[in-house]
C-alpha cells in the first residue's frame, strides 16, 4: 500500500512516515500543496494524509480539486485544535477521516488502517483468504493459524492481495502500489517476490492468471 503524506512541518511529518512505515506502507512526503495536488492526480496512491495548512496551494483546495477530478483516494484530514469549522469544512469537501493537532501517531495509524480497510471493503481489522490472515494491526501474516515469518516487501504484496482479495491484479499495479515511483525495478521483480512468498505460504495461496497477473481468493485456471 503506497501512501502520500502532505504536510508541510518537517517535524510532524517524519514522525508520521516513521510510524506508517513501522505499519508496512510505503511512504511518501510533499510538503508543497501544488506539488502534492499533481501527485495525487497523477499517481495511484491507496490513501493520503493531508494537512490544511500548506504553501503552494491549501489542502482544502487540493482535496476539492482531486474530488472535482474524480479521485475517490481515501482522504484523512489534519486541522489545527479548536478549529471545527476546518474540520466540517474538510469533510464537506470529501475527506474521509480527520483528526485534529496535536495528536497521537498511533491514532493516525490506526485512522489510516480502517480507511485502506473501508476502502478495500473490510470491515474487520483481520482479512482472511482460506486458512491465511492477514491482521492490519500487528502486520502479522498466519496460515492454519501459524505465524508465517514474511519480509516487509512480502507483507506488502500479501497484504495489497488480500485487501484486493478475489479480484485479479496485475503487475503493472503491483508494481505502482509496492515500490516507490522512480524505483529501479528489474523487469521481473514482481515473479521473485510472487514465488518468495508462495514458498513461505504454498503454492496455491497466489494464483496465476496468465497474461492478467495475479489473484488470492480466485478459482485456479
Ligand atoms: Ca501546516
């Protein structure tokens, strides 16, 4: 899952990449408004956290553009204390989640969790495809109930599936929501992690559907 923070205070915002990467997502930080606007409407992003206070371009004007355009990312708002008509103001303009300065990091962690899950359409903290689950809060993967040790770029591949379960994904996708956008990727670095991770949970956990990518929860051909 591939994320763009946009806040501007360089302080706030390495606190906040640091503990979305702790929970297994790739993270991004732009703190100009004009330029985080353009990523967002360019760029496949699974959530964004964005601040209202920005240089550039503000961040209710960015979220009302992305809206106009179409872009239905899950959007979790920051404000300043005290400030509710912010808040009303950035929910009126299509924000999903908001929470208000200063805050915990671990509830903007958790906030981020149940809008990637809502989003995929998961009510539950714990998705499960057969005997494997996926638990969002501990980053823990378990087959029969077993933990199964995984890498973080494994997590991230079981957990984009999963979260996508029964739908057929390609590589081109994977590729956008697993590696940053100016990653140096080997052309077949998708197929090693793919066979990485079916050795730790089976063979038949991700299924291939040749010339369409990928899929956990499918019918095998
Ligand atoms: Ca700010």
């Amino acid at each position: 899952m591939r994320l763009l923070v946009l806040e501007d205070d360089p302080g706030i915002a390495a606190t906040i990449r640091s503990a979305l990467e702790q929970a297994g997502l790739l993270v991004e930080v732009e703190k100009d408004g004009e330029e985080g606007w353009f990523r967002g409407d360019t760029e496949p992003y699974d959530a964004v956290v964005l601040d209202l206070g920005l240089p550039g371009l503000d961040g209710l004007t960015v979220l009302k553009r992305w809206r106009k355009a179409g872009r239905t990312l899950p959007v979790l708002v920051l404000t300043a204390r005290g400030n509710w008509d912010e808040r009303v103001e950035g929910i009126d303009a299509g924000a999903d989640d908001y929470l208000t300065k200063p805050f915990r990091v671990e509830e903007l962690v958790a906030r981020v969790r149940a809008l990637l899950r809502r989003a995929a359409g998961h009510p539950s903290p714990v998705i499960e495809v057969g005997d494997i689950s996926l638990d969002t809060r501990q980053m823990r993967v378990a087959k029969g109930g077993l933990p199964i040790q995984l890498s973080p770029q494994e997590y991230r591949l079981v957990s984009y599936l999963m979260h996508h379960r029964g739908r057929v994904v390609s590589q081109p996708e994977l590729t956008e929501h697993l590696y940053f956008q100016d990653f140096e990727l080997d052309s077949n670095a998708i197929e090693v992690l793919v066979r990485r991770v079916r050795q730790k949970l089976g063979t038949e956990a991700i299924l291939t559907r040749r010339g369409f990518g990928y899929t956990m929860d499918g019918e095998p051909d």
